[in-house]
C-alpha cells in the first residue's frame, strides 16, 4: 500500500503538471482539463490493471515478475496496479480546481509582483488539497480494499487475500480481525484528513474569508465523446448478431481473425461476442447505480455532521465482504453485486459534496449575498448547489466505469453472476489463465473497457456551471435590504 501511494502521488504529479506550469505563468487561457489517457487510467479497476500488467509485463515481456511475493522486485507491478487508477482519479480531480485558484486574486497579484512560479503554483496547491484530502483519505482506504483482488491475482499473503479467504471459509476470528484493521485504517486515515484540512485553510473557513475554487468551465471538446462513444457502440453492434454461447471446440483459443475479431476463449466461443452481450446488462446497471449514487452522496453530502461517520464507516468495507455479508443475507444471484457495490458508492461524493460545501459556505461572495438578506434557500439554490454539484457530477462520471468493473471485480471473485453468462468479469476470470497463450482473451475486453473510461470521462467535461447571477432575485429576500450591489460583484 506504502508503494501504491507513491505511484499514486507521483501519477496525480504528471497529470496536474502542464497546469501548474501553464497557471503559475498566468497562461492557462483557453486550456482544457487532462486528456483520454488519465481518463482511461481513472476508469480501470486494480482488477482489470493488475490482469493486464500481469499479461503484458510480467508473462509477455518478462520484464518484471508477476507471482509471488519474494521482495521488492515483486511489489512493483501490485503497486501499479493500485496506484495508477487511484492517482488518475486524484489528479483528474485536482486538475478540475487547479484552474479556479489560479483565477483568485491573491494567484493575479502574486504573478502581477513577480513572485517565483514555483511559489504560485505550490499555494494553488495548497488552495486545492483541502477539497481533495476528503477523497485522499478514501483512496488508502481504498487501496487497501483493492488489494483483496490484486492480491488473488498475484498470488500475495496480504491482508486483503487472507480477509477473503477467511469470509469465504467462515473463519469469524481471522474475518472480524481482518475487518477492524479496515475499519481502524479507515478511521486514523479520515483522523489525519481532517486535521491537515484544519491546518491548511482552518482560520479562512472560521472567518468566512475565502474566495470560490470554482468558475464556469469552458464547453469540452464533442469530437472526443462522439468518437469513444461510435467506436464501444459499433463493437456492441458487431458483436451482437453472433452468439455468445456457441461453441466450436476446434477454434479453442484462435488468434483474432476476420471469423473472429478478437478471437476465441478456451471453450471456442466468440470473444467479441461474449464481450457485446455482456455490455448491456453491465452498463445499464452501472448507470443505474452511478445515478443512485450520485443522488444520494449529494444528499447526504449536503448534511455533513449527519453523513460524515457514516461515511468514515462504510469506506472501511471493500465491496467484496460488502458482497459477502448481502449474499449472506438475501442470498447470491445477479442483484448481490449491484446492491454490494451500491453500499459503498456513495461514499467518495459525499465526501466531496462536504468537503466543497464547506468551502464554499466561507467564500466572499456568499457573505455578500447573505449580508444583503438573501435567506438559506436562496443561497442553497442559487450559490451553493450550482458550485457543488457540476464538479461532483463530473467526478460521479468519472467513477462510473469503476461502478461497471466494480461488479465486473465481483464476478470475476465469484460472488456475482455465474457461467455461461457473458458477464465482463467472469470473462476476465474465464481467461486469465490462458493469458499467455492467447492474451488477446484478456486484452480485448481490456481494450473495450478502456473506451468505455475515456467516453465517460470526456463527457464529464460538458457539464458547467453556469455563471453567478450578479444579485439575488427580489422575490427571494426581503424587501428592504441594502442597494450597492458591488459588494456582491466584488465578493
């Protein structure tokens, strides 16, 4: 976990670079956020990179080792499998806010004086990780919790392997053990995040004396979304017309070909087949979940004092016990994955919901706005809502192929939908074993599910905020309040 959270940071570090160069000069202008590949990153599972990496690195290439766990050598390729995803998350949502504390007067006057770069950018720095330490503290939670299927993967005596095979053998004292470790690194990390918050902005917050991090965005780029989405809609629409149970056992494992684009499994079935199939049922519950999710991590997010332990709690649980206690409960079938993965969620928006609420409560426009009369519903709809929810819509997007593989992670444990069903992560499951081989069984859905993250990402990028109203609306204050609205303007 130690090592992931280095390959996280130093990934956040790339993908927020050319913004903190471009912003600490003054130069951002017409400057979109970070490109497909961060978004591709943020969008796998540590499952689906660990399978990869394995194939690639360790069995194709042979450059590193890819079982066991014999010393450093064989940490590197576990901890790229959990820190890339998690660092692309944090640097794309940094590189969200970066662009709005560049904007904020202190970041003019700095440069208009002639301060250091370096000096601007590392105070942009610190203007944003308040807004992110929330999340942080979730990701070496989270580490943690993906580490019990990297760990199967690896072949590792971790603490997320031994926690699984305990649930899956009914062994309570290692299970309950397993569980309270979660349950204190959870806590030690929400401890510490909440304490670094205090001690970076704490007397702005106290005085209600910070500027908004957020500005209206500029619209993305459509040629982005329309190309990711016709390219995982005309691999659906191929793969369709073909059935996905067929079998041919004398095309077992036969390289991609004009019969078969992305070749066949160990049984012969088609894999592009297997993939487009398994691709409705997937990602229509993944939107279904993501919007659950979203709803509910903003409402919840918007009451902190009531969500924050909950929070705090719910994050210590990897979705895989999460799954084992519902299948305990209603028993296993197709919906156990969706209501394991739903559980756990919400967790990370409404986190980001509190921690940007907070913020934005002690900006200077709102002191403004409520010094001239504006009441709570006002402020709610007009300041507060408009600021809160784009960024953590677009960070709900962004987490909506992870939503996807999530169950897919699920499966491929076991603990969701069985064979022959074309499940994307039984298909992973189904042919890891072959993967040296035939590795296009597994890079092929690995390909496809690497669309499905960049067109979620890049269609984030259309969602703005609209621009503040320079007053509040007659109707919504009282009658008899105070007439220069510059102060509004100036807040």
């Amino acid at each position: 976990m130690a090592v992931a959270l280095a390959v996280a940071a130093g990934t956040a570090a790339l993908i927020c670079a050319r913004t903190l160069r471009l912003g600490a000069g003054q130069r951002l202008g017409g400057r979109r956020s970070a490109g497909s590949a961060s978004a591709v990153l943020a969008a796998l599972p540590e499952f689906l990179t660990a399978s990869v990496l394995a194939t690639v690195v360790g069995v194709q290439l042979g450059w590193l080792p890819a079982l066991g766990w014999y010393g450093f050598q064989w940490t590197i390729l576990p901890a790229l499998a959990l820190g890339l995803p998690a660092g692309a998350v944090l640097g794309r949502l940094l590189d969200d806010l970066l662009p709005g504390a560049f904007a904020e007067p202190w970041a003019l006057a700095a440069t208009a004086r002639g301060l250091p770069g370096r000096t601007v950018a590392r105070q942009a720095l610190r203007r944003c990780l308040p807004g992110l330490l929330p999340n942080t503290g979730l990701f070496v939670v989270g580490i943690t919790g993906g580490a019990v299927t990297v760990e199967q993967i690896y072949d590792i005596p971790g603490l997320g392997r031994t926690t699984l095979q305990a649930a899956l053998a009914q062994d309570l004292p290692v299970l309950q053990a397993g569980t309270l470790a979660l349950v204190l690194l959870a806590a030690v990390a929400a401890a510490l995040a909440h304490l670094l918050t205090r001690l970076l902005i704490g007397p702005a917050l106290r005085d209600g004396a910070l500027p908004s991090p957020h500005r209206p965005t500029l619209p993305a780029r459509r040629f982005g979304p329309l190309a990711y989405g016709g390219l995982l809609l005309a691999v659906i629409a191929l793969g369709l017309p073909r059935d996905p149970l067929a079998l041919d056992t004398a095309e077992r494992l036969a390289a991609p070909s004009g019969a078969h684009p992305f070749g066949t499994d160990a049984l012969g079935r088609d894999v592009l087949a297997r993939v487009a199939h398994g691709a409705l049922d997937t990602l229509l519950l993944a939107l279904a979940i993501t919007a659950v999710t979203l709803l509910t991590g903003l409402a919840l997010g918007l009451l902190p004092r009531l969500s924050g332990p909950v929070v705090d709690t719910v994050t210590a649980l990897p979705p895989v016990l999460v799954a084992l206690l519902v299948t305990a409960i209603v028993g296993s079938g197709g919906t156990t994955p969706a209501l394991a993965v739903a559980v756990v969620a919400w967790t990370p928006l409404a986190a980001h919901t509190s921690a940007l609420l907070r913020q934005e409560r002690a900006a200077l426009h709102l002191t403004a706005t409520r010094a001239l009369g504006a009441g709570r519903w006002y402020l709610l709809r007009h300041e507060l809502l408009p600021a809160v929810v784009p960024p953590v819509t677009r960070h709900a997007l962004l987490r909506l192929p992870g939503v996807a593989l999530a169950l897919a992670s699920l499966a491929f444990l076991g603990l969701g939908a069985q064979p022959p069903s074309p499940e994307w992560g039984l298909l992973l499951a189904e042919n890891q074993p072959y993967a040296e081989r035939a590795p296009w069984a597994v890079l092929a859905p690995a390909a496809v599910l690497a669309l499905l993250g960049a067109l979620a990402v890049t269609a984030a990028g259309g969602i703005r905020r609209r621009k503040r109203t320079a007053a509040p609306e007659a109707t919504d204050v009282p009658e008899k309040r105070p007439e220069p609205r510059e102060l509004v303007t100036a807040g």
